[in-house]
C-alpha cells in the first residue's frame, strides 16, 4: 500500500531506500536550502522518482541559507577535507535540518492522508549529526504521532545499519550509484576528498561495487 512520503535527497542513502520501498511510497520530496549540493542531488532526486513512477516534489527552504550558519551553506571552499570526524565536520551540521523537514514532511502527508514519513539517516551519521541519532529519531516519531489526526510516523530503518550495508541493499535492487549525488562541495565532479565522498568510495567498496563515479581526482 503506497502510505508513505520519502524526504529523498538524491544521495546514496535516500536513493536505495527510495528504490526498497518503492511499493509503499506515494510521494517523494527533495528540500532546497541552499547548500553548496543541491543543485547536483534535487535534479537526481526528481529523475529517480519519476523512473518509479513516483510523484516528486522540491520544497524551497530558502530562509535557511539566509539564516543559518554552516559550511554546507557558505561555499564549496567552506568544506573541510578528510574523513568523518567531530573534530572536522562539525561545521557541516545544518542546525535542526532533519527537524525541520521531517516537520514539513509531517504536514504534507497529513494533507494527502498518507501515513508515514521516510528517512534515511544511517548509523554512521550519529556521532557528528544530533538530528540523526535513534533518540531524535524517536522523539520526533512521538511529536509527529501526538501533533497529527492521523497519528503520522517516521519510519527510519537504516538509523542502526552502516553506509557500507545500504550500498549492498542497492546492489540488490540493482541501482547505478554513478546517478547519485554525495559530494558536499557541489563541483561539476565529485572532488573525491571530503568526509562524503571518502565515505561513498568505502561504502561501494565495502558491497563489491565498481565505482563509476567521476572524481575530480
């Protein structure tokens, strides 16, 4: 039964559950907010579910951009490089990103009568991101189920899995990763060095996969 939205960025992680739930999803939503990638997921994102025949839709979250501080929103010089670490991608925290679109998310799929909201946090996101952590997660499934009629849910099955598991879910569903967008610095390649696409070539390594995305390096 399709009762379910998917916050769908156009990354590795939202992709393959995007493709996993394929028969449960009515609705998929990207948010614009005026990082540094956007501009390469959303377009990825859109294509993905149109391929499913999913209907999709990009919310402007421009006031974030404006308003709030993080590197993600300052410029792909902003970016530190290396692997993922408090120490150096603290700075990369959007404050209460999740929040805010799973909030709007919550919204939109009481509107349409649908009855959860997707996403797709992961495991090695909890030690620099407060808004993917299993206690958030939970808080916001309670505040979302109290504040709604419908009594909306998150459903967030990757929160306890690492990046290197989703990747061989999607080897499974036989996704072509090349169609997804991870780099944070949002350059016409990937540039190879940040947390993400470190991240990105383990993941594809660690499931077997031939990584076919094109690196500035």
């Amino acid at each position: 039964m399709k009762d379910s939205v998917i916050i769908v960025s156009g990354g590795m992680d939202s992709i393959t559950m995007l493709y996993e739930y394929q028969a449960e999803i009515a609705l998929g939503i990207s948010f614009d907010y005026g990082s540094n990638h956007n501009a390469r997921e959303i377009p990825l994102a859109r294509m993905h579910c149109e391929r499913l025949g999913i209907e999709h839709v990009t919310i402007p979250l421009d006031f974030m951009q404006r308003y709030f501080k993080s590197a993600l929103l300052e410029g792909a010089e902003a970016i530190p490089e290396g692997r993922y670490a408090v120490e150096n991608m603290a700075s990369t925290v959007v404050p209460f990103r999740n929040g805010i679109m799973l909030a709007i998310a919550c919204g939109l799929a009481e509107s349409r009568g649908l009855k959860r909201v997707m996403m797709a946090n992961h495991g090695g996101d909890h030690t620099v991101y407060p808004d993917c952590r299993p206690e958030f997660v939970r808080a916001m499934d309670k505040a979302m189920r109290l504040g709604t009629d419908t009594n909306v849910e998150v459903l967030a099955p990757y929160t306890n899995i690492t990046k290197g598991e989703i990747a061989r879910r999607g080897k499974a569903q036989g996704i072509d990763y090349s169609e997804t967008w991870s780099c944070y610095k949002g350059g016409e390649k990937h540039c190879g060095r940040c947390a993400t696409c470190i991240e990105r070539k383990e993941a594809l390594l660690e499931a077997g996969i031939v990584d076919k995305t094109e690196y500035q390096d």
